[in-house]
C-alpha cells in the first residue's frame, strides 16, 4: 500500500520530463503587466512631486536646487515596483519597464537622477494654474498634509534637510 | 617481503585509488538522478568533485570545543575508511587477505561511525551532541545487522577469511539456503541506514539538526567527512555486492572491477529512488525497525548454524 | 596549483545560506523557489544548507533589524572565507518601506559588508538566478545609474541665442545622459 | 445571536457599565463600556455568550480624547458578526484589568500594548517583554502619539541579552532559531528538553517586528498603506492588504465596484492555491521528503505564472487601494487561468490521491501536534489548524466580503487536530479555492474597477475586518484620522493567535517532530511580528556542561 503510493508519487513527477527552463540563456516572455524598474522620461516630467508624495518607499527624492532646477531623485535601492509612480503620474512620464535583471555590485547603479527646469509663475511663484494635475492627484487619495498650508514642501525635502545624506547617497542642496 | 605481500599492498592500494576516484561519481549520479526524479535538470555529474575542491581551498575555522580531538576524529574517520576499502573486495576477491578478517573489517566500520562520534562530541554545540546522541543510538543497533550478515556467511563457509566470506558466502551452503535469503531481505530494506540516507539519515538530518556533528566543521575538515560519506555509499554497496550478489566474474581483473562497479551502481540507484520517495523517519521509529530487524536476522543466525 | 584550482572551484560549487532578518518571507520563498524544478539552481552547484560553516555565500533578505543584527553578524562571522554575501530584495538592499523606522537599522550592508544587489519585491527567481550568474561571471551586470542633467539654462530669457527648435524641444537638446 | 439582542443581555447584566453601543451595520459592533467592568464584560462575551477571541488593541487617543483606548474584539461566528468592546483609560500611566485569566487567547494581545503603548494589564500572567527587542530600555512605548516613528531612545543598549526564564528541573535547553533551516524567518525558541523529549518552551520572537503600524500612522498615506500592508508577509500579502482596503471603506462607508469585490475575490483564491501547495511542499522538506516538495512546487509555479499575468508580479500584487482595484481581467486572462486552474487541479488531485495512502508520511504526521476543541477555543487557534481540530469557523462564510457571499463553497474540517488532518484539510481546501475562482469568472460583472473618492474621508470613525488568509483570519482594525491616513491601524495576523497554541502542541513530544509541528501551523512570522530566540546555533551555548550532556547520552546508550 505505502509502497504503492510511493511509485504512484515517482510516476507523477516523472511523467512531467525534465521541466527545468533555460534561463539565463533564453529567457521567458515577459507578461505585458509586468512592473520593473520605473524608467523617468525627462522629456515629459514637469516636477509636481506626484510620485515623490505617493512612493510608499519614500525613495523618490524631489528638491529645488535653485529658482530654476528642480531635481528628482530616484533612488531605486528600496523600490517596491508598486506601479503607484506610473499611476498617478499626471504627464505619464513614468513608464513600469520591463527590466528586472538589476543585479549589481554597487548600489548607486540602480539610481536615476533628472534635472528638470522649472519655469514659475512671474506673480505666484508657483509652477501650475490652480486646476492642475495636483488636484486631480489629491481626489485619488492624495497626501494633503502641507498643500493646505500654501507651501511647497516636499517630504523629501523636509527630510533632506534635517538629514542631508540619504543611505551614502551625498545629496547637493545648493 | 613476498611477492605476494606485495601483491596484496597492491591490490589494497588500487582499491583505494578506485574509491577515491569513484565515490564523488557515485554521488553524482545520486544526485543527478534524484533531480531528474523531482523533474528538475540537476547538477553535472561531476558536481561532487567540484564541492570537494571547493571546500579544500576553504578557511578552516577551528571553533569546537577541543579543536586537537576534532582534528583527531577527522582522520580517525578518514583513515578507517579508507583502510577498510583495502579489505573491501572489488573485483575477484578481497585484495588484503592477510592483512585482517571479517572481524576486523566489522570493527574499522564500527571505528568510523565512532570517529563521527568523536566530531559531533568535539564539536560540542547542542546541535552537535544531539546528533552525536543519535548516531550512537543507531550504530549500536544497526552494526550488528551486518555482524550477524557476515557470521553467517562465516558460518557457512567455515572461515572468516575475508576472500571466502565476502564472494557470496551467504548462499554458500545448499544453493539458496533460508538463512541467506533471510539476510539477504533484512539488509535490503535496512541498507538505507548503512549509507545514512534518507529515510534514515537522522543523525544528520539537515531540516531538524543541521546536519548534526558535522556542523561545526568547515573547509577542508569538512571535504574530508563528506568525502568519507561519499565512500561509505561505495563501500557499503561494494560489501552487499560481495556477499549478496556474487555472481558475473570472469576472471579478467579490469572487467570484474568495471561488473562490481556497475553492481554497485546498480545498488546507489536504488539507494536514491528510496531516499527521493521518502520522508525522514523519526529515532524512535527507526530504532523499533531496526529491532524488529535484528530480531528477524537473530533467527536467520539460529538457522544458519543448523544448516539451513 | 591545487590552490588556485580549489579558487577556481568557488564559482562552480557555491554553497549558500539563507539569513532573514526580519523580512517579509516574499524573498525567501522567492529563493526555495530557485531551488525548484522550473529554475533548479543546483545545476550551477548551488546547494541550500543550514550551517553557516558550511556555507559560501549568505543570501540576506530583509532589513537590518535591532533584533536581528547581532545575530546576523555572528552568522556572518561563522562562515570560513572565501565568502560572499547577497542582499536580496530591496529590503535587505535599501531598507525597504520601513528603513528608518524604530526597530529598523537600515539595510543589511550597514553591518554586513554587501558583495552584490539583488533589488525586487521580491526579486523574480530569473532575477536572482542572474543575480548570481552575475557573481560568477556568467553574464555582465546590465545596470548603470542614468543621470539626465541640464546643461544650459534654456530659457530665452538667459539665452535667446540659443533657441533654435520648438518650444521646449530645445530644452532637452541640451539635456545629457550621463 | 442578532445584534441588538447582544446589546440587551450586556445591558441587562451590566446596566450602567455599558455606555454607549454603534452598531454600523453590516455584522458590526462598538460597545463603549467602563473600564472598571470591561474584565467581567470580556468574560460574560467569551464564556457566556460563547463568542471567539479575536484580539486586543490599545490606541493612544490623548491628541483627540485625552485618554488611551483599550479594544477587545470577539466574533459570533454562528450570527457573523465582530463585536468589539471599547473603553478610555484616564490615569496615568494607564492602567487596565488583564482579561488573560479569563481569556487566555488575549495573552500576547496585552503583552504587545503592554510594550507599544505602555498600557498596564493589571493582573497579567506573564508580563514579560513580548515585542520590542532586546536592548530597548524600559518605559519608552514607541506607539505612543508623542514619538516620531524613527525615534530611538537615549538608553538604546546593543548588548543587553534578553532575561530567558529558568528552565525546569531536569531539563536541558535546546535554542531553536533564530536562524534554522525550517523556519523561513528568524524567530527563537528555547526549547527545554528531557532526552528527546520536549517538556516546554518559550518563545522569544518578533524578531521582524518593522514598526508598520507606526509608520502607517505616521508617515504613509491611505493609499500608501495597501503596499505596506502587502508587505507585512510576502505569502499572503494580498490578504492583508485587501483587508486592510476593507477596514477603511467600512469605516468611511463605501463599498467597491461589484466588479471589483470579484477581482479581489479570485486574486485572494489564488493566494490561498499558491499558498497552500507552498505548504504542502514545505512540510515535505521539513520531514526531509524532497520529491513532494519539487512536486508541489512545480504544480504551484504556473499560478505564479498566472498571477505575474494578471497583476505584474509573482507575489506583491499592489492589488486594492481605498474603493477598488487595480488589475482588471481582460477575456484572454480568463481563458488563460481557467487552463491553469484545471491543469492544478488534475495534478494536483493525482497527488492527493497517491499522498492519501503513503504510510511513511502518515508515521511523521498522525497523531502529532495535536490540538483539541478546547484549545482550539481557548487560544484562538483559528484557520486550517482549528478546522482540522473540528472546529467548523470560516470567516469567509461567516462573516463574509467580498463575493464570498455570492458564491457557494464547502468549508473542509478534519476531525484528528494533528498534522495529517491539517494537511488533508489544506490539500482539500484547494479544490474549494478551484471552485470559488470558477464560480467568480463566470459570474463576474462588467462595470468600473475604481470608485472616484471623495477628498477626504471622514475623521475618527472605525472600521474592521476579518479576511480569511490560507493561515486563518487575518484581522484588520482602523481609526480613520486627519492628514489623509488613519488615526490607528492595528493588524493581528493568523500565525499570532496559531503560534500561541504551539506551546500546548509541542509537549510531550519527540524532538523531531517539533519542527513539523511548528510547521503545520504555517507560521509566518513576519505576519505576527509586523511591528519580535536569540541565540544562533553556531554560537555556543551549551547552557548544561558537557559532562552532563555526556552523561546523559551515556545514560541513554546503556
């Protein structure tokens, strides 16, 4: 009885051959959802600080260097691969890829730096009109702690200057 | 010294030489076919011979309790069995004849399992002494299986000589007599103890114990116990092939060696379709199996020494 | 000779042990996974065992964390050099979510010197199995940080002899990639 | 028994005791009572009116009400209702009655708050640490309002060892973990053994405690939360965070797309197939049987397959934010999972078959870690470990979500309460899961997959939900608050309540077969620990001599 439930167990497995795939040869077709590392087009990216609000890893780093530059930051070490970036990105400038073979010895490979420029607003300062994208993002469940205080501050930002290193990364305020 | 000393020395040597180089094989092929088993591709076949020169080149951290008696026990265990592939017959008969007996032969076994004893006990972490506690147990129960296999076949050739017990002494008497055939089960279904795998690899079970005594051992100390586990996988199917399955020799000296190599081969395919299919077997169970069993070959003694 | 033969063997017969420090599991099922039929790492000599002594490579998953971090480091210590540690998923790489939380150190290489990045969450197995054909110099990494930089200030108003293009076009004709 | 009959047999035994009762509907309770009665209360709820365990949580309300609060949640499974019993402690430090004498289920639950939030159970058993590690100094609770989630406080001591108790007489102790090849996680167990047999333990674990719940109160947003919840465990991650969407939507009132409540039904069943087969094949490699482990892994791979199809990765589907999915099912993706379905289930019923008569595994399974009813309903052991118990509690057919209530399955019991039964239940239990996702597609409406939400939600109104996890209920409990995440969000996993009852399951037992006991609960620490036995094998720790040792393997040879 045990033994017949033995060999029933070894022709089940090898019934099904030799599955093994050939990976690092021949890869697998990647499924059309698949979410890899996020690629930053700066070509599209107008810097609202969308992504930077809505990363749950807090990874993406969004901070003025002057009047003009704004740099957005991703650091890619801590990255989840959630998606929510490419989501909730009003300018869809940030595409899921499909890349997932990111090993590396040095952890700064991974990360994407964009210098954006900003033009603002002669009177306001600011870089949108009222009805942009940022309340499209705040009706999704957008963060609303310091939009209502009339200041552009971005968590990262507040971050980075309490702490101006992040993770070995030196990061230029000025 | 004799030519025919020298002949034996010879005959022991080339033993050995044929156990190093065949026992990395003989685990390949093991785990080679346990992948194709579990469908999966597996390692090349010379994957062991690659481990073991890995770990050779390997620091050797010397962290145990007594590291002189680690030492110690390391070529205790490699020693003994490589002694005992000299008294092991491979091809026609056993080379080292005047060397030693069956006893002796049963004594260099039991001498490793000692040594291995020795290891977890020098080794000293809990992990060590619970593996050493149950390699004890089951060397204790499970050796004399092979006592009484190899009295048998004394018994029915009048001698302990190692070139008549070990070429199928077992049957020696009347064609097939009762208590070969007895012997011949018992070791069957117990000869998964003897190489220590699973089901019965429990002093080393890796998912309970860590590999038990061995687990404070690293690098080339470490290449030297897996290298004695490889060779006990070879000399215990070398044993069971010389005094089970006698039959197939020609006489030529490299074809009875390449007959008694596939024999054995035949053995360790075996020995892994039992260990792919089976689940670890707890000490207690084991022990009760191995009583029932030493009951069962006690008889087979008794009958042995009426003749049948 | 048998030296450097044994050095040779280190990439062919990489014993690993696997360390959570506390993540999630999602990377260490992702890691039993590559032991698994359809990927069968043992065919590059990869074996899973459960003593650091024995081991060559130690796969972190999961952060630092102030509960774990003494004893990963003893792991760590207990292993024989040569050896290699892996910091799988990107909690171990960068701390993931909660890297600053309170009980969190950060990631694995604050206290344990990283020798590769497996970033993912979790990695796919084809990840990890690069990951490692990385390491043994199967294949070439294929990563490399991306830094797209302003070069000019592009507006008219700084330099109206520069505006060439359309519109913002002109912006990025002086954007590098790094 | 109906709601408010529950409310009037409280207030008939208790009167004034009882202060104020919200019943939001739809299977949900708030009893505000007085903390003075709150011991008399729990234990009225829980022997009385037989109800389950669920858990405890404290809260810091100080900012909103100046007081801390204090909830024991229970469940009537027969009325599918979760009832939970609230009270505001004012003093200072705050104190309340432990119920664990009562309760016994509520131990940990009061140790955690005890530790987090600085809550006194008076009258505790065993108040020792339970969550933070080692070195944290005393009186410094980091769930506390007034501590940023990175703090870390001055007397923050590396070394300090952990105070294990004494073993017993004649006992010597084997540390088990926290790195060990069958525990996926760390966790630590000092296990106090006689000869092989184990006599006790204790158990010293949330060593992957993350401080998720500080962080989702501090620092990550309502729609952030979903992906860290995800992460509380990597195996039934969508578990969490689809229970944790539907604490939220419950406490602000919304309720998903139809088309959704389908999507997030499916995706939960294929985390129950893939975790299930994921448990069978662990088991295997625990008892050292390889082949069934390849085996059932390799069935499993093509639902990761599917699953990276569907939702863009094998395992962290970032599945639910607040009021919907993400991931739609297109015609193909249907076509293609209902061929992987049937494939799984052909092989996979071929493997039960020959399983069922394999004597070798049934002599490391049957008869081992046994749990009874009554330690079933004392500890709150829940999922496949109390269903194989004979316990018949399913939170997806009594308190039902999603679609569950719109389709029919069969929920498995066992009858032995040992490792056999669990894994008989569980292979059972994935024809069941077969069947639910069949029944999903073919009845899934069209319609959207998001709701558009309103800009805020409301402040201060609680939610909570129970989801089944392939490892029993996974409770979620939130406070919804300002600044767009909640005021309090509070997770007890399944292997929380199941690794309580380990203790119980293991004594008396052979050594080796405490590692496929605490297999077969499926632990998942990372789940109980979210938010904590240290000693790695390697380190030496021989805690008797080795003269003893020797001469207790002496003792045992002779």
């Amino acid at each position: 009885m045990s033994l017949l439930s033995k060999f029933k167990e070894t022709l089940i497995c090898l019934r099904a051959g030799k599955v093994t795939l050939p990976y690092p040869r021949q890869a697998r077709p990647l499924p059309e959802r698949f979410r890899g590392r996020p690629l930053f087009d700066a070509m599209k990216c107008i810097g609202c600080a969308g992504c930077a609000n809505n990363c749950p890893a807090r990874e993406i780093l969004v901070y003025d260097v002057c009047q003009e530059v704004r740099i957005l930051k991703y650091l890619g070490r801590r990255c989840t691969y959630c998606g929510r970036c490419a989501d909730v990105c009003p300018e869809k400038a940030i595409t899921m890829s499909k890349e997932f073979e990111n090993a590396t010895d040095q952890i700064g490979d991974i990360q994407q730096q964009l210098d954006l420029f900003m033009s603002t607003c002669q009177r306001c300062g600011r870089c949108f009109k009222e009805p942009g994208p940022l309340e499209q993002l705040q009706m999704k469940g957008y963060r609303a702690d310091d939009l209502g205080k009339e200041r552009w501050i971005y968590r990262s930002k507040a971050y980075l200057e309490s702490q101006p290193e992040v993770d070995d990364i030196k990061i230029e305020l000025d | 010294m004799s030519g025919k000393a020298i002949i034996e020395i010879l005959g022991g040597l080339a033993n050995v030489v044929i156990v190093l180089i065949v026992a990395p094989f003989f685990e390949g092929v093991l785990r080679k076919l346990t992948a194709r088993i579990q469908s999966r591709q597996g390692p090349p076949l010379w994957q062991p011979y690659y481990d073991l020169l890995k770990l050779l080149g390997k620091e050797d951290i010397e962290s145990g309790e007594s590291p002189p008696m680690q030492r110690f026990a390391v070529y205790l265990s490699f020693a003994a069995i490589m002694t005992v592939a000299c008294l092991v017959p491979f091809g026609s008969h056993a080379p080292a004849n005047s060397i030693g007996d069956v006893l002796v032969l049963i004594y260099l076994l039991t001498l490793c399992g000692i040594a291995t004893m020795l290891a977890g006990l020098a080794a000293g972490s809990t992990y060590s002494l619970i593996g050493m506690n149950r390699e004890m147990m089951s060397l204790i129960t499970l050796e004399p299986l092979l006592v009484v296999a190899m009295v048998i076949g004394a018994i029915h050739v009048h001698s302990f000589r190692l070139d008549q017990v070990l070429a199928g002494s077992v049957y020696a008497a009347a064609g097939f007599p009762w208590s070969g055939l007895i012997m011949l089960g018992v070791m069957l279904v117990s000869f998964q103890a003897f190489v220590q795998r699973v089901p019965f690899d429990i002093a080393e079970a890796e998912t309970e114990i860590m590999e038990g005594p061995l687990m404070e051992y690293s690098g080339p100390k470490l290449a030297l116990f897996k290298y004695v586990q490889m060779a006990k996988l070879v000399i215990y199917s070398a044993l069971f092939v010389a005094l089970f399955i006698p039959w197939g020799h020609t006489g030529l000296y490299p074809l009875d060696v390449l007959i008694h190599l596939a024999k054995c081969l035949v053995m360790v395919l075996g020995v892994t379709w039992v260990a792919a299919t089976h689940a670890r077997y707890r000490m207690d169970q084991a022990i009760r199996f191995y009583a029932l069993l030493l009951g069962i070959s006690v008889i087979a003694l008794g009958m042995a020494v009426y003749g049948y | 000779m048998l030296k450097n033969l044994c050095q040779k063997m280190f990439g062919r017969s990489l014993w690993v042990y696997h360390a959570n420090s506390g993540g999630c599991n999602g990377c260490d099922i992702e890691v039993l996974n590559v032991l698994t039929p359809y990927y069968d790492v043992e065919r590059f000599g990869i074996k899973l065992v459960g003593s650091p002594r024995h081991a060559d490579v130690m796969l972190c998953q999961g952060p630092a964390l102030r509960s774990t971090a003494k004893a990963l480091k003893r792991a760590y210590e207990a292993m024989p050099s040569p050896k290699l540690v892996f910091a799988i998923g990107s909690c171990a790489s960068g701390g993931g979510l909660w890297y600053d939380t309170y009980n969190v150190i950060g990631p694995v290489d604050k206290i344990l010197p990283v020798n590769f990045y497996i970033p993912g969450c979790p990695p796919r197995p084809e990840a990890i199995i690069y990951g490692v054909a990385v390491a043994v110099g199967l294949v070439d990494k294929k990563t490399s940080p991306v830094k797209i930089k302003q070069l000019e200030l592009p507006i008219p108003r700084y330099h109206p002899d520069q505006l060439s293009g359309e519109g913002e076009l002109v912006v990025y004709e002086k954007a590098e990639k790094v | 028994m109906p709601a408010h009959k529950i409310i009037e047999r409280l207030k008939d035994q208790f009167g004034v005791a009882i202060q104020r009762a919200d019943l939001p509907g739809n299977g949900r309770l708030f009893v505000f009572v007085d903390s003075a009665a709150l011991k008399s209360i729990c234990r009225f709820v829980f022997r009385d009116l037989d109800a389950r365990y669920v858990t405890s949580i404290g809260s810091d309300d100080r900012p909103y009400s100046d007081s801390f609060l204090v909830a024991h949640h229970f469940a009537f499974d027969r009325t599918g209702l979760l009832c939970s019993l609230l009270t505001h402690l004012t003093g200072n430090p705050p104190k309340v009655d432990s119920i664990s004498k009562e309760v016994p289920a509520a131990n940990w639950a009061e140790r955690e708050f005890r530790d987090l939030l600085g809550i006194e159970p008076v009258g505790h058993p065993y108040p020792k640490r339970l969550v933070l590690p080692d070195g944290w100094p005393e009186g410094k609770h980091p769930l506390r309002k007034d501590v940023a989630w990175n703090y870390v406080p001055e007397g923050y001591d590396e070394d300090r060892e952990f105070a294990f108790d004494e073993p017993p007489e004649g006992c010597m102790v084997i540390p088990f973990g926290p790195f060990h090849p069958t525990l996926d996680e760390p966790a630590h167990f000092r296990l106090y053994v006689e000869g092989e047999m184990v006599r006790g333990c204790e158990y010293r674990g949330f060593m992957a405690h993350r401080g998720i719940e500080k962080l989702g109160e501090s620092v990550l947003t309502y729609n952030e939360i979903p992906m860290a919840a995800e992460r509380i465990c990597g195996i039934c991650g969508c578990v969490h965070n689809v229970a944790y969407a539907q604490a939220v939507e419950q406490a602000a009132a919304i309720k998903p797309p139809p088309r959704a409540e389908y999507i997030r039904t499916i995706m939960l069943e294929l985390e129950r197939l893939h975790s299930h087969l994921l448990w069978v094949g662990l088991a295997c490699h625990i008892v050292g049987f390889d082949t069934l482990f390849m085996l059932s892994f390799r069935i499993r791979e093509p639902l990761m397959w599917m699953a990276e199809k569907i939702s863009g990765n094998r395992k962290t589907y970032a599945l639910c934010l607040i009021g919907g999915v993400r991931w739609d099912f297109t015609a193909e993706l249907k076509a293609e999972l209902q061929q992987v379905l049937l494939k799984v289930e052909q092989e996979w019923r071929a493997v039960v078959e020959a399983v069922a008569g394999d004597r070798n595994l049934q002599k490391r399974t049957l008869g081992i870690g046994v749990t009874s009813p009554e330690l079933v309903k004392n500890v709150g052991l829940i999922g496949p470990v109390a269903r194989a118990a004979g316990v018949d509690i399913d939170c997806r057919r009594d308190h039902p979500y999603a679609a569950y209530d719109r389709v029919e399955f069969k929920v498995i019991t066992g009858t032995g309460g040992d490792v056999w039964s669990r894994l008989l239940v569980r292979a059972q239990e994935v024809f069941e899961s077969i069947r639910i996702i069949r029944q999903c597609l073919e009845k899934m409406p069209e319609g959207p997959l998001q709701l558009q939400l309103p800009d805020e939600l409301p402040i201060g109104r609680m939610g909570m939900s129970s989801v089944e996890a392939p490892r029993g209920e996974a409770h979620h409990f939130v406070i919804t608050g300002e600044n767009n995440r909640p005021r309090r969000w509070r997770v007890r996993a399944p292997t929380y309540q199941n690794l309580q009852g380990i203790p119980a399951m293991i004594k008396d037992q052979q050594l080796a077969d405490m590692t496929i006991s605490l297999g077969s609960i499926d632990p998942c620490f990372s789940c109980t620990d979210r938010m904590e036995i240290v000693d790695i094998r390697s380190g030496k720790t021989t805690v008797y001599t080795q003269e003893e040792l020797r001469e207790m393997a002496r003792r045992k040879v002779l």
